[in-house]
C-alpha cells in the first residue's frame, strides 16, 4: 500500500495525515507515527465499504 501523507512535529510526538483519506495520528518517532498510519488507514478502509452501504 502506498500512502501519501504530511508530517510534522508537534511538541514530543509526531502527527502525520494521510492527504486522500485524512486520516490521521502520531507516534513518538518518525517510524512509529508511519506504523500507525499504515494500521489506521488499513481500519479506516475495512470500515469503508460498511459506511457506504449503510
């Protein structure tokens, strides 16, 4: 899966948002904020068909 998303900093935590999605979270490192996104976003895409038929 290729993400497209935003970094920045925070105080001690980094924020990404994914730019399609707008999905976003953090992480205290670089690295931990990118895990989250790849999880947050395969959540947010198995929740999406649901949304759509509802």
């Amino acid at each position: 899966m290729q993400l497209h998303s935003t970094v920045w900093k925070e105080g001690k935590m980094y924020i990404i948002k994914e730019v399609y999605t707008g999905v976003t979270t953090q992480g205290r490192t670089i690295e931990d904020a990118v895990e989250n996104m790849k999880e947050a976003v395969q959540v947010y895409l198995e929740e999406l068909p649901k949304v759509i038929t509802e």
